[in-house]
C-alpha cells in the first residue's frame, strides 16, 4: 500500500513569482472564511501564534477560525508579499469586518510563514492590531461570493 503525501504546491524553494503565487493562494483560501478548507494548508501539526493564542494542529486552527469568523462578520483581506528565502515567506496584510453591532475595523499586520518541503505551512507567527473605522472608510470593496477580483487595488495600491 502507498501513502498518499499531502502537497500544496507551489513547493520551496520559493522564487518571487512562487511566493507571490502562495500568499495569493493563502488570502483566497482565508477570503473564503471556510474553516476546513483554510486548514488543510497547514501540516497536520502546525504551530501558530495568532495575536496572544498559540494553536497547535488543525483542529486546533478549525476551532480558532470558526470563532474568528462567526466574529469578524462580512471579512475581507488583502496580503502581500513582504520578504521571502528558501522556505520562508513574509507578508503583510490588512482587512476589514464589523461585528454583530456594526463597528466596522481594519485590522493590520504581519505574518512569518515556515513551510516543509511538501508546501504546508508549519509555523505561522501573526502580529495584528485593530483600527475602529466609518462604513464610509472601507477600501476592501468586492462581492463576499468569491475572491478578491484581480483588478481590485492591493495594499501598495491603497497606500494601506
């Protein structure tokens, strides 16, 4: 019997477009806010540390995700690529949501993503902080159906 081994290509080592490709694919698959699918990018035993939370393994990230979002409702992000080596990619980020009063907030921050050779994640350190902003402040405008649009601006464009 062969055992199936989980990759989630692009692979590293990274070249610029690869890591472009993989922050590209983490921000659709978060855009998503499905909990099951986001975790199957990160290795069974993942270690995160998200603000002050430290997680360990997907269903560790599931249950971590599932409170987030039934939280930080009508969710849109946006990452970019700040920096990347051989398996290592940083990226920037910021998005937007209300909750279920209506404060909309912009959160920003910074992730440090380690990968194994198959393509999953196995550390990602997060550092995030939240801006309160008006409705009439949002930058992050497309239907929540789907991912960002390719012609909608990035974070560099939005001067963000």
């Amino acid at each position: 019997m062969t055992e199936t081994i989980e990759q989630r290509p692009p692979l590293p080592p990274f070249t610029r477009d690869s890591a472009i490709k993989k922050v590209r694919g983490a921000e659709d698959g978060w855009n998503s806010c499905d909990p099951q699918r986001v975790s199957l990018v990160y290795s069974p035993d993942s270690k995160w540390r998200n603000r002050t939370e430290f997680i360990r393994g997907r269903a560790e990230i599931v249950a971590f995700l599932t409170r987030k979002w039934a939280k930080e409702l009508d969710y849109r992000l946006i990452k970019e690529l700040w920096a990347f080596t051989d398996n290592r990619i940083a990226v920037r980020f910021a998005y937007e949501w209300h909750d279920d009063s209506g404060n909309w907030f912009r959160s920003y921050g910074n992730e440090n993503w380690e990968f194994n050779e198959n393509g999953l994640m196995v550390r990602r350190y997060a550092c995030i902080n939240d801006l309160p902003i008006k409705d009439a402040d949002r930058k992050f405008h497309w239907d929540r159906s789907g991912p960002r649009p390719a012609d909608h601006p990035g974070l560099s464009d939005l001067d963000l």
